[in-house]
C-alpha cells in the first residue's frame, strides 16, 4: 500500500510541475489576464475595465490560451495527460 501511495504522490509531483512549466511560460498579460479571472475570481467585465479592452476580446483571448495550454499539455505529457489544466481554468 505504501508503495502506491508513493508512486501517486512522484505521479502528483510531476503533474505540477508540468503545470507550473506551461504557466511560467505564459507572456506576462497572458499571466496576469489568467490570475484576475481565476485567483482574484472577477469576471470579463471587472478585467476588461481594469485593462481598457473589449470584454469580448478577453473571452477569445482565455479561449485561446486555454487551448494553447492544453495543446502543451498534451505534448509534455507525451500525446496523454491525466490532468486537463485548461479545463480546470474558468470560462
């Protein structure tokens, strides 16, 4: 038992690791429009306001990097990913 325990958790270990690699690797808008809408919880009308931009712009722009990071995903886990990152990101 304790030896599945430890193959989850080094499992568990390079998921995040591999989540913290495709955001570090975001541009700094991309970044910043990513951590109002999630860590800060506004919505696209507060962070358009905040950033002087259409709010329909930010929808594509989430849209389209919610797809560029599960396109990433993908690719660093080897064609298959247990974890959709882009898929825990709200819309």
């Amino acid at each position: 038992m304790q030896h599945t325990y430890g193959i989850e958790r080094d499992s568990e270990q390079i998921e995040r690791r591999r989540r913290c690699t495709l955001l570090r690797e975001l541009t700094e808008p991309d970044r910043a429009l990513l951590e109002s809408r999630i860590v800060d919880g506004w919505n696209y009308a507060a962070i358009a306001l905040s950033l002087g931009v259409p709010g329909a712009n930010l929808v594509k722009r989430v849209q389209r990097i919610r797809t560029e990071l599960r396109r990433k995903a993908k690719a660093l886990a080897g064609g298959e990913t247990k974890l959709d990152l882009a898929a825990s990101l709200p819309v």
